[in-house]
C-alpha cells in the first residue's frame, strides 16, 4: 500500500522536500532515452564506442547482412529482447576458425540477465555455435564444448527463435532455460528432439 506522509515543510536529517527533488529532475531528459532501436540497413548501423544507447529495452538489427558478433550488444544490461534474424550469421560457419572466435564473443550474452526474447531465425546456421577449442585440466586433452551457445543463454529468456536455419540437432542442454516458454525450431533439419525437453511446465516428447 503507498501511503503519503506529509511531516512538515522542514527538511527532514537532510532529506531534500519532494518539491526541491522534482525541481532538479528534467522529465524532457528522462523522456528522451531510447527505448528501442530498429535498424534495417547498413548505412544506419551505429558506430563507435557510444552508438547504443544504455537505456534499450529492444534492439533488431535485421536484414543487413550481419556476418560477426559485435560485444556492444551485451553492454545494453536493460535489453530485454534482441532481435538478429534475416542477417548472415551462418557464413562464420565456412571458416571454422573464424567461427569459434566470433561465437566466443557472442558467450557473453549471458551478461544480459534481463533478456527475455532473442531471435536468430533465417542466418543460415548449420550447426550450434561451439566455443574455441580448449584444453581440459584433467585430461589434458583438446575438445569442444557443444553445448557452450546454450549453456550461455540467460535462463531469463522467454521466447528463442531458431526457425528457418539449417540446424540439425537441439541438445538437451537447452532445458536449463527454466523460463522458456515458446522455442520456434520450424523450418531447419532437426531430426528429433531431445527426450526430455522442458518448456516451463510443459514437456516435448522426442518426435516419431
């Protein structure tokens, strides 16, 4: 319950009035921060160091021909959804070298607590995302890490979008996403599913 409680005209232990508190708010600043951005072209995508905004809550950037990751997305620690469908993706896939460095970066959305919905559709993906090879302490052997792309997604996403991709599998690590609720798969070459993939509280069984 808000309750108002109007003490004195005093200050109170050196507590501003709420008069003196709205006096040095500017509403015009507040209301001019960037909510969301949409960016549809190669000539409008931003630049330096500043070009997106702290205050997004949505950013697309579609259809532009993206081909690498660029870590600035991950500065927007607001953003609740980050849409990057009908770009190029996928082409890190024909330097498998190129491909781990750029998907190491793209790790980082997992600095995006807040993020709810992210769309990857039509990038010409062929395969999930794998980190840089690495060496294991153990056994001092090299090996991949498949499930790194999912094991960085925050488990405050909602909605993921893979449609229209070229993927053939969904590892069954993607049920550490305790929040999702809708995971859009259509039009790729995904054989089955996992056996037990969870979304909420509703179960996937494995197709056939």
């Amino acid at each position: 319950m808000a309750v108002d409680v109007i003490l004195s005209n005093r200050r109170l232990n050196g507590v501003p009035l709420l008069a003196e508190v709205e006096k040095s708010c500017d509403p015009g600043k507040l209301d001019s921060r960037p909510l969301q951005m949409v960016i549809e072209s190669r000539t409008s995508y931003p630049r330096g160091a500043q070009a997106f905004p702290n205050s997004l809550l949505k950013l697309a950037i579609r259809g532009v021909g993206l081909k690498s990751v660029d870590v600035r997305w991950f500065n927007l620690h607001q953003i609740t959804s980050l849409d990057l469908s009908q770009n190029i993706l996928g082409k890190l896939g024909e330097d498998s070298q190129l491909f781990n460095v750029e998907w190491e970066k793209f790790s980082k959305i997992q600095l995006l607590k807040r993020l709810n919905h992210l769309n990857l559709s039509s990038n010409g993906l062929k395969h999930i995302p794998v980190g840089a090879e690495r060496e294991s302490l153990h056994y001092h052997s090299t090996f991949l890490f498949k499930d790194e792309f999912y094991e960085a997604l925050p488990c405050s996403l909602v909605t993921l979008n893979l449609s229209s991709n070229e993927l053939t599998d969904l590892p069954e690590h993607v049920s550490r996403l305790s929040n999702l609720q809708s995971l859009n798969f259509a039009s790729n070459k995904l054989d089955c599913l996992p056996e037990d993939v969870k979304l909420g509280t509703q179960t996937i069984p494995t197709p056939g």
